[in-house]
C-alpha cells in the first residue's frame, strides 16, 4: 500500500475517534436528567415510574445506582468537584452535613410551588433534609431500624435485653442448626446495631455542645451486648451481609432477626417461594430499655448546586415524593413513608410494617452529620467490629472512639452555632 | 541503545522525526501520569479535605507524614501487606521454580500443561475475587463442602479474622504462581542442553542438575520475577476490595485499600497522597536493593 | 523461541523430584486451575434455588440459559459490553502505536543519551505506585474537562499504563532487529519514517503482536479507573461485576454469568495466540 494512503488512513482514524469524542461529550438531548439512586427498592421504584413521568413531563430521568459501600464515593466525588453529571442525588440522611455545602436550597422551590410541606413528618425532617437551617432534601423513606421475630416462637418482644437473652436462651439449638438471632456480621451493619444498643441505654456519643461523652458505662455495656449475640448466632454471622442474614431467618433458622426487614423480611417473608415463616413473623423496635430510641435510616432527595437542570430536577421530586407514589412505593416497594398522610392510609396502617411508626415517633436519629460524619462512623465500625471479633479488648475498643472523635472534631469542627442534634 | 557510530550524521528531517516519533508518548505520560503524580506529591505538604470548603487548602508541611507514622491503621495495614507480600511471594516462587521444572519437558503433556497454568493469569482479578468469593462462602460455598466431605468442620474462610489474610494469600498465590512459572520456564528452556548431557556423563543426578546448573543460571530472572512479584503484592487492590473490603475489621486492610478509604471515601486527599508518597519512596528503595542484588549475581556468573 | 528440532526426552530435569511426586503436583495443579473455570461455568447455568442448596450440587442436571439471557436483557450487559470492547481495542491501538514509534525512535533515532535516561527512570517510578494514588488528582482533572462517563477518559489513563511495559519490550525487539537492513535502508536514502514503516517495523511483528495482547488483556481486566471515571454510561464489564455483590446479596446467577462473559474472550484469545501471549510476557522480565 503506499505510504501516503497509509498515512491518511490512520489520519482519519484518529479524527474520527476524536470527534466522536467530543460529540459524545457535547451531545446533551433537551430534558434529560439523571438522577443517583441507591441501588436496592428505592432505585427499582424510581425506575418503574420513570415512563408515567416522561408522559407527564415530557422529562426523561436517567437513574444511576450504585450499591451503599460505593455509593458515598460516588456522590461525594462528584459533588465536591462541582461534577455536573447529577442532576438529582439521594443523599443518607447521616451525609446531609458532608454534602450540605453543594447542595441547593429547596426553600425558594418550596414557596414557589406552594408545596405541602406540613405533611411531611417533622421530626424525621429535621434528622434527613434539614442542616444548618437549610432544606437540602425531602425525605421519602423513613426507617427506624428494627427487627424482625417469629411470632411462633417469641410471645411479646422483649423489653430489656436480659429478658432477650433469656428467650435465646431456650431456644439455643445448635444440633439442630436452629441458632436464635440472625444478626449480619459485616461492618458496616454491625456498627448501626450497635448505635441502636446503644441510644436505647440512653447512651451518647457526644452532647449538645459536641463534647465527648463516648467513655461512659453505657459504651461497654453496648458492646458486651453485641458481642454475646454472636453466642447466639451461627458462627458465620461474623461475615454475613444483609441478604445471609434474611436467608436464615426465612429458612426458619432464627428466631429474631436483625437485618432492616424493609429491605428482606418484609419483602420476602410471605412469598411462599422464598420463604418459610409465611404469617409466623412480626416486626418490633430493639429492646426498648431506657429510651427506646434507634438508629434511623432515611433517605433524602435533592440537588446538586451544580446541576444545569434545576427546575427539571424539582419536577420529580415533587412527582417522587407525592402521596400516590409514597403509597406505591410502600405497596410495591416496601418502603416506609415519610408522609404523616400516607402513613394513615389503611393499607399501611393494618400491614405489618405499623410498628415503624410508634418507634419512628419517639425519635429515631441519626449520628452526627457533620462533614466528617463517615469518619466518625468508620471509628465506630472498625472498634466495635474488632472488639467483637476478638481482637481489640474492651477498653482499647471505647478509647480508640473517644481519641478519634476527640481528633476530628478539633481538626474538622462543625460550623459555628450548629448543635449535636443526633447523639 | 541507538546503535550508529557517533560518525554517522543524521538528516534534519531524521532528527525531527526522532522527536515526533516520541511526542505522543511524551505528551499521554506526562498528562495522564506525571502530572497527577506530582499533584499528588503537593497535595501531601497540605490538608485538605475536598468536602469541607469551609476549610481550604493550606500548606501544613511535614505534619501528614508525622501523622502518619503514628497512625495504627496505617501501620497496621503496613504490617498486613508486608505478611502479604513476603508469604505470598515466598510460596509462589517455590512453587512456580517447581512447576516451572516440571513443566520443562517438550512433550504433549508439558505443553497441554503450559497451556493449563496460564489460565489464571488472564483472569481478571475482580473476576477471580468473585468467584473465589462465591467458593469460599462458609454455608454455600463448595470448597468447605470438600472439606466436611473429608472429615473436617467448615472453615469461615472470609469471616474469622485470624485467616480472612491467608485466604486473600491462597488466591493470589492461585492467581500468579503461574506467572512465574512461566517465565522461570522460558528461562530453563534458554539454557542449552549441551549442559546437561556433559553434567549426565558425569554421573550428576536430577537434583544436582537443578541446584548446580539450572537454579543458579536462572537466578538473574528468579530475581527479576521476585522483585516484580513483591511490589505487584503492594499494589494489590481488586481482590481485597471484592472478597473483604479490609474486613473483618481491619485484617485484611492493604496499603492500596487504606489509600482508597483514605483519599476517596474520607476525602482527606492531603493525608492519602502523603500515605502514597511513602508509598513510592518505598518501592523505589525496595527495588534499588533488588537491582543491587541482581547485577551483583550477574557478575558472578560471569 | 527456537525449538529444538529433535524432541529430546528432558524428563531428567521435570522429575527432578521424582516422578510420583510430578504426577502429584501436576494433577492438584490440573485440578485447582480447572475446578473453578467448571464452577464458574456450572454457576452460570443454574437455577436460582439452587445456588443455595445444601449440599452444593456439583453436577447440575437441570440447567438454564436464563442467567445469561437476563444478564442483557435485565441487565443491560450489552453496553458495558461494547465499552470493555472499545477500551481494550483502542488502547491496544495507541499502545501499540505509540509505543512501536517510540521504542524505534529510542533504538535508531538520534534522540540524546539524557533521554533514555530520564524515561527508564520514569517508567520504573511508574511500576512503583498503585492506581489509586492519581485516582483523586485524574477525577477532578477530567471532570473539569466533561470527559466524566466518557470512554475515552478510560482509554487515555488505560494507554498511559500501558505504555511504559510495552516501550521496554518493543526496545528489548527492535534491538534484536538485524541492523543490517536499517543501515541498507539509510544508504538507499529513506528517511527514518521510511524506514521505521517498511523496513524494521515488519521484522518486528512477532514483538508488536504479543504487546498487543498483554495491553489488550490488562486493559480489559482493568477495574479501578473503570469505577472512578465512568458514571452509568461508560462502565466497562468489571465495574458491571462488582456491582453485583449489593446489599440485596450477591446475585450469584448473574455474576457467574458475567464472570464467564468478562474471562472466556480473553481466554480464546490467549489459546489463539498462546506464543506470543509466552513470548511477551517472559521478554518483559528478560528485559529488565
């Protein structure tokens, strides 16, 4: 071939694929948004109703989930680099401090569109979508965590945890591999556990004013009670996920069960395929103890500042957010309402789910969401997972979380006038 | 390495195109890795955490790196790739020298073996992770159904903190042991033959062969694979974040991962570039030594 | 790599510790490597049930092509599909490309002693660091340029890993090169593109194909930066794996199949071309 054919030809290769670049880069279709989703329920939900919103609108959303372990990187990266990939972000209502700055004010919208914002329960508004006296999401899933228990087995739920152990106590079967509590093991969900322990012996990791309070009596008292639910519990409990935690308890292998049941036990637990407890289970709050308060999971919707399609953006919050869809998202979705409204509505209040509602009401929080927020919630996770596992003693497990909340609220403080509102 | 004598004079368009030629590597390293890697070397002289705008980048000098030799997390993700690092390597080196014999035949068998072991090299390693993960489950998983099978109770292979790390060890090994059985094998099959057939009249066994001529020519690559092997063992990344993630609590934490968590999911982008720079320092250091090592052995055997 | 014409019979050296002791590691080595290739593929053809049945089955005799059915349909694996495609052939593209005209510039150009020296040192530093010590810098950096979710943001970072191993091999065959030809060409008066296009480059083809295969087989395996720089659009198959393991639970149908779409194209193309695939990787530690 000659030279110079060769030549052009590569020539040509090379513009080619660069103005495809570009025209990928650049090609933006009129009204599309995308919006980032935590993948599981929430994620499908928004997805089955993206085509009746398109109809409505006109707007074609575009819904990005990522799994909970990466999704915090994710949104976190892209919104404080001024990303403009997202037009929308569903944002754990434990990051709403570290996202706080880059994200829009929803007040004006609010005002604008005179949107009923009274029906949205307030306690749990100011736990996820309200910071620093800004409105930077709605809430549209509110989750007290709780567990689930086998009606057959257990009478009433347990009030105090010596009265839970003595239930696990007589049904303790391990020849049988009947192995009372199905609790997930992993980090991440160990540390929640604990924190719901922990709150429920009226335990806090710092007061108002942000001084530590982590080295106290109820601390280890928490910890000791983690760690004696693995006497109970099959001994792989240490690395189960959510989804091995769900299995055992639906095979009829555990008693109690201590994965959140909105995202497994309550979907699955009277599908007769999938399970085998179909009508002998319940969902109950965390022995109550003293305060009976739990770790809250909620989800807030909003945008990023540095979205280009804000009043698109707002469409579907209002639309995702309204009763007729908080309603299919419990009905379809289990999830839980944010919604006071909606929560009246008779389908809800005779499901099983009811008892989210009593526990939400006294006050389910969150832990601190400042902008280290994850870092604080990472010290509890690695000492409580390695005093659990045996490899930290007690005291080394409660002096490491008191040092480190220590360092980082000297080196990252909270903004001027800001309260703990959390524990 | 250009190989004209200095007498030879080039044309002006040979020389510009000698540069040309070389312009667009330059450009892709010097955009896509240098740099960023500088970058990351001025960022570790600050603090700055990328989600806290309130407070911006300022210069603390030496205070990331003071930190971080303090800091237990650190030391202790050190300490877990350092046992990481020296076990796995150790294990496959003997084992691929092994294999790396065994395999030395021209028959069928020894190429239907080569074909075999270069199996797992080409895997991705996210893929590997999985599906060792998928394997090692404690209830599902079919490696400790084996195990019950013979006899023994199942192993928490993933979960139990004290073997989670020689889990991740065992498939690393199982992932590049045939790398260097490969190349220690290409190595043998470049010594000549002539060799062997004097040392056999001699009367030398099998075993004299391989300690007498076959290990100690080899040697220079055996260096070479050991030393790529031990730095590619810090850089481990894929198989830890899909099969543990640093779990359980922090056993399995690697250098890379604890830079992930740091940099990415902290955002302290200050101290995690300080980790990395510390990092690079080391490798450098690790394999100058190497090297010394390595020229020193060829000057023996010459 | 030559081959000895005759086949001598070597089995002095492969039973070096025996020979029951070689029929025993050979056949644990058979089996470890093969057992989770067949698991793999076994897993993928599976029902749902019965991945969580007690005790594993090991011969599934109700199969189903369902998992892979589903993986493009409910899925959508066809995209990262085409992605990992694109990635893994376009940077194989500009490796190779790039690095040939590099590594012949550096072995008979004219380019000063000071550079070589400056880029071995470079690609040695390069070896020494793990990906994750750009990511942060890279993220922001294409972000700024709206190359987010974009392959060819991808493609870039994946040819500037690349680079460096592929220059010092194609050096290590440029150099083996007989200079006879470069020198004939000089005196006929091609210049050094001439030269570089229809005289040394063809000799060295056999080089060219195994660095073609080693970056092709590194950038379709590639996982960090797919995860950091890609959003929905522009995820490679690695990325689309890893998202399996959520907090619903590791699909397990799904991510078998997946793992047999993500490791059975680069295994067909490594037993294709299985000589060079060797050839490459040993001149890469030869070379050092």
């Amino acid at each position: 071939m000659k030279r110079s054919k060769v030549l052009g030809l590569v020539l040509l290769v090379c513009v080619v694929f660069t103005a495809t670049v570009f025209a990928a880069g650049q090609a933006e279709q009129p009204k599309k948004i995308t919006a980032l989703y935590f993948s599981s329920t929430y994620a499908d939900a928004a997805k089955s109703y993206v085509d009746e919103f398109k109809e409505k609108t006109g707007i074609t959303v575009e819904i990005v989930e990522y799994p909970y372990i990466s999704l915090y990187e994710r949104m976190g990266l892209a919104l404080a680099t001024g990303d403009t990939s997202y037009d929308l972000v569903t944002v754990a209502c434990q990051w709403d401090g570290e996202f706080e700055p880059f994200l829009e004010d929803l007040s004006d919208y609010i005002e604008r569109d005179n949107w009923d914002e009274a029906d949205i329960m307030q306690k749990l508004w100011q736990q996820s979508g309200i910071w620093n006296n800004r409105i930077i999401g709605i809430p549209f899933a509110n989750t007290p965590q709780l567990i689930s228990y086998r009606t057959d087995l257990v009478g009433t739920p347990p009030k105090t945890w010596d009265e839970f152990f003595g239930v696990c106590d007589e049904l303790y079967d391990p020849n049988k591999g009947f192995y009372p509590i199905a609790v997930p093991g992993v980090k991440e969900q160990l540390s929640g556990l604990w924190m719901s322990v922990h709150w429920s012996l009226d335990g806090r990791w710092a007061d108002e004013d942000w001084n530590v309070t982590i080295d106290a009596e109820e601390t280890r008292e928490a910890l000791r009670i983690t760690k004696r639910w693995f006497d109970y519990a099959d001994p792989a409990a240490p690395a189960w996920g959510l989804p091995e935690a769900d299995a055992a308890f639906l095979n009829g292998k555990a008693a109690f069960c201590f994965a959140w049941p909105t995202l497994g036990v309550a979907v699955q637990g009277d599908n007769p395929e999938r399970s085998k407890v179909v009508d002998k289970w319940a969902v109950a709050g965390f022995p109550a103890e003293k305060t009976g308060v739990t770790n809250l999971s909620s989800w807030d919707i909003g945008i990023p500042k540095a979205s280009k399609n804000k009043d698109a953006a707002w469409e579907w919050i209002k639309f995702y957010t309204s009763k007729e869809k908080q309603l299919t998202n419990f009905t379809d979705f289990s999830i839980l309402p944010s919604r006071t409204s909606v929560w009246e509505n008779p389908v809800i209040k005779q499901s099983k789910m009811y008892p989210h509602k009593a526990i939400s009401d006294k006050g389910a929080v969150i832990w601190w969401r400042i902008p280290a927020g994850t870092m604080a919630e990472t010290y509890v996770r690695d000492a409580v997972a390695n005093y659990v596992t045996g490899q930290w003693d007690i005291e080394r497990a409660v002096k490491y979380m008191e040092k480190n909340f220590k360092e980082l609220l000297a080196k990252y403080p909270p903004a001027e006038g800001v309260k703990n509102t959390g524990r | 390495m250009a190989r004209h004598n200095v007498s030879i004079r080039y044309s002006k368009l040979d020389i510009a195109y000698s540069w040309i030629f070389l312009m667009p590597v330059i450009i892709i390293l010097f955009i896509a890795a240098f740099i960023p890697l500088l970058s990351g070397l001025f960022l570790s002289f600050n603090e700055y955490k990328l989600n806290m705008p309130s407070i911006p980048m300022h210069l603390i000098g030496l205070k990331n790196y003071q930190e971080l030799f303090k800091d237990e997390l650190f030391l202790n993700a050190l300490r877990n790739n350092t046992l990481f690092a020296v076990v796995s390597v150790t294990i496959e080196m003997i084992l691929g020298v092994m294999f790396a014999m065994m395999l030395s035949d021209d028959d069928k068998l020894s190429r239907f073996m080569t074909t075999i072991v270069l199996i797992p090299m080409v895997i991705a390693p996210v893929a590997a992770g999985t599906l060792w993960r998928m394997m090692l489950d404690r209830t599902y998983g079919v490696l400790n159904y084996f195990i019950t099978l013979l006899g023994f109770s199942p192993v928490s292979w993933l979960g139990d903190p004290s073997i989670a790390i020689y889990t991740i060890i065992g498939v690393d090994i199982w992932q590049f042991t045939p790398y260097i059985t490969i190349l220690v094998l290409s190595s043998i099959k470049a010594i000549p033959k002539s060799l062997f057939d004097s040392a056999r009249v001699d009367g030398a066994s099998s075993w004299k062969l391989f300690s007498k001529i076959i290990l100690p020519m080899s040697s220079p690559v055996i260096i070479v694979v050991m030393m790529l092997r031990f730095i590619d063992a810090f850089k481990v990344f894929d198989t830890v974040f899909v099969m543990t993630q640093g779990g359980p609590g922090n056993a399995t934490e690697m250098l890379p991962t604890y830079i992930y968590q740091q940099g990415i999911k902290f955002f302290r982008v200050g101290y995690s570039s300080a980790i990395a720079v510390v990092f690079v320092i080391a490798m450098s250091l690790i394999s100058y030594g190497y090297n010394r090592f390595r020229a020193a052995q060829l000057r023996r055997l010459n | 790599m030559a081959r000895s014409l005759k086949k001598e019979n070597t089995s002095y050296l492969s039973n070096f510790l025996g020979t029951p002791i070689r029929v025993i590691f050979l056949i644990f080595l058979l089996i470890s490597i093969l057992f989770p290739l067949y698991w793999l593929i076994t897993s993928a053809v599976k029902f749902e049930k019965d991945y969580f049945a007690q005790p594993p089955i090991i011969f599934p005799l109700k199969i189903t092509g369902i998992n892979f059915i589903e993986l493009f349909t409910r899925y959508g694996a066809l995209r990262p599909l085409i992605n990992s495609l694109l990635i893994a052939g376009f940077t194989t593209l500009f490796s190779v490309i790039f690095g040939s005209l590099a590594a012949y510039s550096l072995v008979n150009g004219c380019l000063p002693k000071k550079i070589k020296v400056i880029l071995s040192g470079w690609f040695l530093i390069q070896k020494m660091y793990p990906a994750i010590v750009v990511a942060v810098p890279v993220f922001y950096v294409f972000s700024k340029l709206r190359l987010l979710d974009n392959i060819s943001s991808l493609i870039i970072m994946n040819t500037s890993f690349n680079l460096p191993l592929v220059i010092i091999l194609l050096v290590g065959f440029y150099i083996e090169a007989p200079y006879e030809l470069e020198e004939q060409g000089m005196l006929e008066g091609c210049n050094l593109f001439q030269r570089y296009f229809f005289i040394t480059t063809p000799m060295v083809k056999a080089g060219l194909i195994a660095v073609g295969m080693l970056t092709f087989i590194a950038s379709w395996n590639e996982f960090l930066f797919g995860v950091i720089l890609s959003v929905n659009k522009a995820k490679p198959l690695t990325v689309t794996i890893a998202g399996f393991i959520t907090d619903m639970g590791l699909r397990w149908g799904p991510m078998a199949a997946m793992g047999c779409l993500i490791i059975i194209p680069v295994l067909l193309l490594m037993w294709m071309m299985q000589r060079d695939f060797i050839s490459g990787v040993s001149a890469g530690a030869l070379k050092e």
